[in-house]
C-alpha cells in the first residue's frame, strides 16, 4: 500500500514523566501522553496550573532527560536540546548582561556566524517585532512586554524549524498581549515553522491555535481541530462554531 | 518619532522619545565634595587628640607628612636597622606587588575552581571540606608555619595572601553562581551553547557582579594580610618599617607607613570600584 505521508515535526508515544521532590515524595508530572504534530502546525497546549504543560514542553525541548516513552523531533529521538528547536521559556530568559542586538543574536553567535552578519539578522528581527528603536538598549531599560518582544525575536533569529513557547505573554496587559499573538502569529505565517505553544488562556488558544490539546492531571484529555479562519478577529470567535468551541475548551480545563 | 514599518507596535517598542540624562558627572561632583568631608573630620580628630597627647604617643598629621616626605625616597634611619638602602616607597612598591600578584593568581583559581564546583557535583564534595577547614582556620594561624616552611623570602607573603583570596573567593564564587538564575544556562543550552560559550557568555558575566563585590572584600583583607606577614618576617616591605619603627618607639615614622598603606589601598578600593561600575553596568 502506497501512502503518502508527511513526516511529523514532533512524535511522542507514551510519554510519562514522573519526579521526585527534595522531601522524597513523587509526582506523576505526565502520564501516558501520546501525540502526533505535523509540520506546520500551530499547536496550543491548554491545561490548568500544575497540569503538565511546561513539563510536556520541556521534554520536547530535551531539557527532561529522564522521561520514558518515545519523543522524536523530526524523526530523531530526543535526548538533549538541539537547534532545531527554538524556546521561549515562562520565565524571561533575555539575558540581563547583554545588550538587545546581542540577546537577539546569541543563537547565531554560538552556531558561529560572524558578527556583521548575525548582527545585521539581529536587526531584521528586531524590526520584524517591532522593536528597531533600542537595538543597543540593556534590557533592564526594556519593558515586561519588550522583553518578551526580544525573546520572540530571538528564536525567529535562529531560524529552528520547531517553536516551544511556554506561555510567553503570561505576565503582559490584555491589550501588549493581543499585539503580540498578533505578532506571533504574523512571523508563523510567513515562516510555516511548527509551533508548539502553552497557555492556560483559552482564548488565546482559540486565537492562534490551528489545533488545541488539553492537558489535565498529565493526561491529553482533548485533541481538538480549531477549523476557524485565520486571521481570527473578535467576530470570527463570537460565531456559533467559535462559540462552540469556546465551550468545550472551557469544559475540558474544568469550567461550565 | 514615528518610524513607517513598527506600525500598531511603534508606542510600545519606542516608548517616550530618547532624551540625554543629566550628566552623570553631576552626580561625581557632589560625590567629590561630600567624600572629602569626611576625610576632613578625620585629620581634625587626629590633630586634637595629637595636642592633647604625648609626642610619645601620637603626633599630628603635619609630622607624619614630614616624615614621610623626608622619608619616602630614602630613609637612612630604615638603613641604620638593617632594611638596606631603601626609603618608604621601595618598602611600599614590594608590599603592593605582593598584594597584587597574591589577590591576582589567588582570586583566579578561587573563581574558577568556585564556578566550576557550582555546576559540577563531584568537584564541589571535594572543594568543599578544604574550604571548610582552610575558611575556618584562621589564616594568621598559618602565617608562622609558613615562615618555618619556606624561610624570609617574598614566595612566603605571596602565598599566604594567594591562599587566603583564593579560599575567600571560592566562598564567594559559589555563592554567585548558585544565585544565578538556571532558565539563562537552559535559555542558553537550548540555543546552541556549548559548555564554554555557556561559561564565558553566561555564568562569568551573571557571577560578575557578587565576585566583583566579592573581590573588593578580598582586596582589603589581603591588605592587612600581607602587612602582618611583613611584621612576622620578610626580606622588605613597609610591614617591616612600621615594626622596626615601632621597636624604636617613633611614632611620626610608624604613622607615616601606616598612612602610606592605608592610602594606597583605599586608591586601589577606588580603581576596583570604578572597573566593576563599568563591567556591570547592565546591572
Ligand atoms: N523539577 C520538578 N521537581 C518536582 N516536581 C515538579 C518539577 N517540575 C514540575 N513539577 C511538578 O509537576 C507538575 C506539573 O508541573 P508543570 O510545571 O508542568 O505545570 P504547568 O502546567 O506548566 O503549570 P503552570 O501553568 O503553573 O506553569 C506539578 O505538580 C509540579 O509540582
Ligand atoms: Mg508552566
């Protein structure tokens, strides 16, 4: 039998992680978690406090070595992090040490590429989020939400096919936060990377999301297509199939 | 200042228009008037307690400066006592280059060796007891059993002001690193970082700022460190003149060394403090 398949950007087949506290006690982070992402989709992870979705993350990141199950990043096992994932971390992770450009191009400068060169691609991505004005600025001269706007530029700089984002306009106002999906959502588009994406905002998900998992108590409860068309405006979400949507989402993490 | 292209996101990304700071050197000047006052208060203090004290016991800073200016090239009276021909500044340039060469190589195996076990378990159950043991020890203990060892020469200050940075800034190291932030090595791992880039672009500069402060500590213990080594037994150096002047009961001489150290190492407090304004000014 002939079939034409295309390879999956992130495979992960009975994924459990289990930790252990300082105080010797254990917790089942994820369990039994099988999942299948194709190139070029926009996944979000939604799930409550505590439910496993950093952690999810993290271990196609390959920052959670000790995991059992099978997770493969384009068809390779992982085991470690590599550079053909790029992460956006809950926390910010912009360097306080380096100026804004630097931050930007750390990923090419540990790959090598010569410091004119990195410095221009910097620059262009600096652009692309809408932060031109301050390529020489520390960053503690930035605010919350530019921050995040040069963490994002980092990881687009790097150009990994793959995107983990753990919930990066968590901290941000409603209305820096809608700039930013807005943002997002614009760099995916014209680069068709594969994004994986938590969050704990369903409408966030329902916002950037070609396809929404939800995660409770470590388990995936929910796979869902979000076959809304892009780009979703308040309109869009507020039709009878948005709102449908909205209502199972919120079901799943517990509400309604 | 609108640029085309940052659209909707220009408010946020610009924030207000750039505008100079007042001068920073505003805030230097008032830093020079203010400091000197307190120098001040103190020469008053010490000029009064030299009029109502004994020659015997204390004389005024007018004396000392004299004796330091007849002193300070050649001092035949050091000569008389057997510290050669010398004056206080050849004494004071060997007690400075210890210091430095001791604070130099020993604060760069502390920091090193203090990084390192940080991030490297097996390395920290090991560093960990001899900085206990040497930590806790105190160092002036050990100065005698140095002199046994390795007899009056220069080799014997050095490592003990060597030893000593090094113990402190390995203590200091450590801590440094452990308040980094692990999401910066992760961040940086997950982008492509080797171990060394991960070192050099990210724990050294993160630790910078407490081992900068760290070393500050460091220098001015050393200070008083290598002096004290001197007055136990060296080949020269000013701890050498403050003992043979003391023997001698003359004070303006005694005062004199004492000055010449205590300046040189809050000229030297400055010029560190100045570098690591610069090198953390991300901070
Ligand atoms: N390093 C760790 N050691 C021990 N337990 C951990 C560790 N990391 C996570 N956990 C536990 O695993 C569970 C899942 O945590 P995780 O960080 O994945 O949640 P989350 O869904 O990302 O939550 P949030 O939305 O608050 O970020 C929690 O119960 C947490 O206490
Ligand atoms: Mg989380």
């Amino acid at each position: 039998m002939l079939m034409v398949e295309t390879q999956s950007a992130v495979s992960i087949d009975r994924l459990s992680v289990v930790f252990e506290r300082d105080d010797g006690t254990r917790v089942q982070a994820l369990r039994d978690v099988s999942l299948d992402i194709g190139e070029g989709e926009f996944v979000c992870v939604l799930g409550r406090s505590g439910h496993g979705k950093t952690t999810l993350l993290n271990v196609v990141a390959g920052l959670i070595p000790s995991y059992s199950g099978d997770v493969r990043v384009l068809g390779k096992p992982v085991k470690a992090p590599g550079v053909d994932r790029g992460v956006i971390f809950q926390k910010d992770a912009v360097f306080p040490w380096m100026r804004v450009e630097d931050n930007v191009a750390f990923g090419l400068r540990v790959s090598g590429m010569p410091k004119p060169e990195r410095l221009r691609v910097a620059r262009e991505h600096l652009d692309l989020v809408g932060l031109r004005n301050v390529p020489r600025a520390w960053p503690r001269e930035l605010s919350g939400g530019m921050r995040a706007r040069v963490a994002v530029a980092g990881v687009f700089a790097s150009d990994p096919p793959i995107l983990l984002a753990d919930e990066p306009f968590g901290a941000l106002d409603y209305v820096t936060r809608r700039q930013l999906q807005d943002v997002l959502l614009s760099l995916w588009e014209r680069t068709g990377k594969t994004i994986m994406f938590v969050t704990h905002d369903v409408d966030e998900a329902l916002r950037l999301a070609t396809r929404v998992i939800v995660v409770s108590n470590g388990s995936v409860v929910e796979d869902q297509a979000v076959d809304l068309p892009m780009p979703r405006s308040d309109d869009a979400l507020a039709t009878p199939r948005g709102l449908e949507l909205r209502h199972l989402l919120l079901h799943h993490i517990g509400l309604e | 200042m609108t640029e085309p292209g940052t659209g909707a996101a220009s408010p946020l990304a610009g924030g207000a228009p750039e505008q100079r700071r007042p001068a920073a050197w505003g805030r230097w000047l008032a830093h020079f008037l203010v400091a000197p006052s307190g120098v001040l208060l103190f020469l008053a203090v010490w000029t009064i307690l030299a009029i109502e004290l004994p020659p015997s016991r204390l004389v005024s800073p007018y004396a000392v400066a004299v004796d330091l200016w007849n002193n300070f090239l050649r001092s035949p009276r050091l000569e008389v006592f057997g510290l050669g021909r010398t004056g206080y500044g050849a004494l004071l340039l060997y007690t400075t280059r210890n210091v430095l060469v001791g604070l130099v190589v020993g604060s760069a195996v502390g920091i090193v060796v203090g990084i390192a076990s940080a991030r490297l378990r097996p390395l920290r159950l090991i560093v960990d007891p001899i900085v206990l043991v040497l930590g806790t020890v105190p160092v002036l203990v050990a100065a005698p059993l140095f002199l046994l060892w390795f007899g009056v020469v220069p080799f014997t200050q050095v490592l003990l002001v060597g030893g000593y940075s090094a113990v402190m800034m390995v203590i200091f190291a450590q801590r440094a690193a452990a308040n980094v932030d692990p999401v910066y090595e992760k961040s940086a791992m997950a982008r492509g970082a080797s171990w060394r880039d991960r070192l050099f672009l990210v724990l050294i500069p993160g630790t910078l700022p407490e081992i900068l402060g760290g070393l500050r500590i460091t220098l001015a213990s050393a200070w008083g460190l290598e002096t004290f080594a001197e007055i136990l037994g060296a080949p020269s150096g000013i701890g050498q003149a403050i003992k043979t002047l003391t023997n001698v009961n003359n004070v303006a001489g005694m005062l004199a060394c004492v000055s010449l150290v205590a300046l040189t190492a809050i000229i030297m407090d400055m010029l560190l403090v100045a570098l690591a304004r610069w090198v953390t000014r991300w901070a």
